[in-house]
C-alpha cells in the first residue's frame, strides 16, 4: 500500500467512525444531523451506508435528512440502499 492509499484509507476510516458515533450522541442534535446529511452525498460507499444508519439511530424528523435518505433508496449500492431504509 502506497503513502498516499494508506492517507486515504486512514481519512475514510475515521470519517466512517464520525459519523457513527454521530448516530450515539444527543438525539435531534442539529450540527450532528447536518453533518450526517453531507455525509449521505459522499462518493465513498461506506460513509454513505454509516451515515444513513446514523440517521435511523437518531431517529430524526428533519425535513432535509428525510429528503436525502429517500434519494438514498435509489443508490446503486443495495447496503446503501437498506440503510437508507
């Protein structure tokens, strides 16, 4: 693994930890949502899926998080997809 495979291995791994301990913290916290939200637009399939997951935990009535999670249920991805759900 080069330098610069393992910066990004390392990056997406603890980009994928946040956002799951995001989905553990204060319900309805606003800069969490948001957070998880941006999240749901990543090109890396694994922030997606935590992402959405993160959502489900808190259980969120946010207008923008629900909006992106239905988008979510047409990914390409069929583990997005199921989080998303």
């Amino acid at each position: 693994m080069t330098y610069k495979s393992r910066k990004i291995f390392a990056a997406c791994t603890i980009r994928n930890s946040a956002a799951s301990a995001l989905g553990e913290i204060k319900p309805q916290n606003p800069a969490a949502i948001e957070a998880l939200v941006q999240l749901l637009k990543d090109p890396d399939e694994d922030a997606r899926r935590i992402a959405a997951s993160a959502l489900g935990k808190i259980q969120t009535q946010d207008l923008a998080a629900i909006e992106a999670l239905v988008k979510l249920l047409k990914d390409s991805r069929k583990d997005v997809r199921r989080s998303a759900a």
